[in-house]
DNA sequence: ACAAAAGTGTTCTCGATACACCCATGC
DNA sequence: GCATGGGTGTATCGAGAACACTTTTGT
C-alpha cells in the first residue's frame, strides 16, 4: 500500500520533551529506540503525524503510545527542518515541551520503543537526531519563562509548601535564591492560597500547605 | 508524475508575515491569491516546502517568488496544523514574520500572485486560510518582544532620528510616549552612536541623526 | 511671527535585592 | 539536645514613570 500525490513531501513528526524534578534534578524523558536509524540510541518520544490530526494529538498520542503518560499540558516549542536531521529522508518535527508535576508519573514501555526512562539533564547520553538541539532549546525557553510566567507551576501539585516551590526556581535557575524575598514574590503573585492543612512528618517544623486559587487560568503574569 | 510514500504525509508550508511602517502605521504585506482555493482572497506570501529545502530558506525563496523581497531577517513564529485550515487537504504550515524598513521596498507581482500589496494592520481585508490568527498571533510577539528585545530597530536603517525611533515604538505599542523617558532608555541600551550628522529639510529643527554601533550582533537585550 | 519638531533633568514610586535570627518538629 | 527545615521585617538600590520649558529651523 503506497500514498502517492503531485508533488513531493517531507515527513511530519512531532517530538515531546517532557520535563520533571526527580530527587532535586532537572529530568527529561527518553526512550531507546528500537528500530533504525538510531538503533539503540536515546530519543524524545514523538512520532508521525496521522492523516487530519492536529499537532498537539499527535503529541499527546505518541507521548501516551510511548510512554503511558497522558493529559499533560504541552507548549509548542519551534520547528525543526534542516534537511539532513534524519538520515533516511526529509523530515520536519514539530517539537513540544511538557511539564509534569515531580514524582508522579509511573512509566510503561510502549510499542515503539524499548524502553522509557528519566535522566538527569546535565547527565545525557548522546542523543538521536538532532534532539539534544531540541533539549538545549527547550532548556533555554524553560530558563527564560521561569520569569515571565508562571511554568514553574506545573511541576508542582496542589498543597505544596512554600518550600518546595522554591526549590523548584532554585532547580530550574540553577541558583540559590533567598527566602524571604522568594516568600514576597509568590505572595504578589496573588496565584496561592492556603490550603489550611500543615505537612507532618519530615524533618523540622510543620511547613503550611498552599494550594491555586485559581487552577484553571494558570498562565502568564507580566 | 507522482510521488508515492508507505505512509500518508500532509503537506507542509511556510507563511510570511512581513510587517514594515507606513505613513506611520503598521503595515503587512499580502498576496491576491490567483488559483483556488480562495481564488481573489488576500493571504500571506508562502507556498510548498521542497524536497530538502531548509524551512527558512523556503520562506525566502517564496517571498521572493512572490513579492521580489530578498534577504530580510526572519524569525519562526509558529506551526499551524488544524486539520480543515486548507479545504482541500492537510497543509501544516510554518510560520515566520520578518520585519523591514519603513519605505525601503519596491514590490513586484509574482509567478504566483496576481498582485502584492501592503495593508494597514487594522484595516484588512478578509484572508484565506487561517491567515487572520497567524496575524493576530505575529502581532502580539511583536508586541511583546518590543519590550525585551532589540527588534524595534530592524524596522529603521541608519541614519535615523531619535524621533523616529520612537515612533516605531509607539506605533507597535500603540500608546505615545515620553520623549525624555525614552531617550534616556535608547541612550542605556547602548546599542546607538552618533552619526555626526544632521536630518535637514523637515519642519522643525534639524535632528541629530544615529547608527546602530554594531550592526551584527543586535539580539535580545534582557 | 509662528508652527513644528529637537533637545534637556529632577523627583517619585515601586519592585528587586541584601541580610540574620527564632521556632517547631523528628530523631 | 541537635539537626533540619519553617517562618518572619527592614533598609537599600535602580529602573521606570511623571512632568515643562527652551532651541532651532522652515515657511
């Protein structure tokens, strides 16, 4: 069975960094390829775009089809075409990035790829394609929003602490930050609440939980 | 002759938004479309991606094609893929704006265009495709990066004013504003040096005229 | 002379930064 | 009791905003 039209075309795929914190790191997620080219080489799950489908499904799909993940929230990231970024033939990607709240996500292999797995950003292995282009970029846009939106986030759930929306600032900067001034931020932000309740159980003091006022509309100050 | 793959593909395109100033106002370039669908329609300049052809030199090829624009700055806007944007078939489009020199360009009809012509942003026709939100999403990046970039001086060449500058800045923003507030912030840019000469000629005294200290590198301040 | 644009400083406000100590809890 | 993280206020600095008059040129 064969597609046939008048005029040439380049393959479409889309390609999903998705980003989270695991033990106090910057982690995105690969999978192994399974098949040529790249054989056995690390990748950012993505894939083909089907017939009608919107980029973003395409996105989603392939994440859920390669990863398990599903119902993250995605951002167009930039497209990618220099001919020559996929050795069999022409291929243009439209590469997205996701966001997902720290340590809640449990991983399946799919059918495309051997295997799924958290790394570290600063520790990767050499990447298929052009996909560390893609991460170096997606890295950056992750940096540059941390200030002029609200991304931060979402790699946070409802009735976090103070503390550990910090911490994820702290992560994404790659900077200590001071507390006290990092506690009048949010609270200008007018974004949290608190949820009433106290976190029990690690060490020192009870840290008070918050959680959105407003979860829905959770985008862009400034 | 037809081309045949294993897999359907879409096709692919990029689109132009190329804005300039005129008679102070902002404008943007459009075609009249000479074949179906939306024969007689205005649409942006662009057209088919070819075989291994680098996306941003496809944008320049097609502007060439069909405005005679050459060589203008380019930068990726977005990728437009909703299934139904183009009636006849699945078409993802890239989309790039460009930013030119008020009154710097002469304009010819092109192979694929009936005619090429500039339209007042707040005063268009009604466009093909989606054209209309590829617009609405250009004009608001370039709104927002007035404020953390440098992009304002890309529609003015050396030589100018002071005054004119500004005026670029409030025609994008679309609100006046202070002349000794804005001076002072061009001045701590530290981008401009002063020619040594003057604009004779206008009404009103003779301005001091500016250059870009180093034309290359003018990216992203902030 | 007058219309039109150029050119020039100071004050105020607000957001961002720097900085140090006590408190509650688990072990 | 001590280690760990939670919680709090004040002083300083710098960027951005508000604000009005004189100078030069063309007509």
């Amino acid at each position: 069975m064969s597609f046939c039209y008048a005029y040439p075309r380049p393959a479409v795929t889309t390609d999903i960094a998705v980003f989270t914190i695991r033990n106090q790191r910057l982690s995105v997620l690969l999978i192994e390829r399974g098949g040529d080219p790249f054989c056995g080489y690390w990748a950012l799950p993505g894939g083909f775009v089907e017939p009608d489908e919107a980029l973003e499904t395409c996105a989603l799909r392939e994440l859920e089809e390669e990863t398990g993940i599903t119902g993250v929230w995605l951002e167009q990231l930039y497209t990618f075409g220099t001919p020559g970024r996929d050795p069999r033939q022409h291929v243009i990607t439209v590469a997205y990035f996701a966001l997902v709240p720290m340590e809640s996500l449990v991983l399946k292999a799919g059918s495309d790829a051997n295997d799924a797995q958290w790394f570290y950003i600063d520790d990767l292995p050499k990447l298929a394609f052009d996909h560390q282009d893609i991460l170096d970029l997606a890295r950056h846009r992750l940096r540059a929003k941390l200030d002029y939106s609200t991304l931060a986030f979402r790699f946070i759930r409802d009735n976090f602490t103070l503390g550990e929306l910090q911490s994820v600032y702290e992560i994404i900067r790659g900077e200590a930050l001071d507390k006290r001034n990092f506690r009048k931020f949010v609270k200008s932000l007018g974004l949290v609440e608190d949820a009433g309740y106290f976190k029990q159980g690690g060490p020192g003091k009870a840290a008070r939980l918050y959680r959105l006022a407003c979860p829905d509309q959770l985008y862009y100050t400034r």
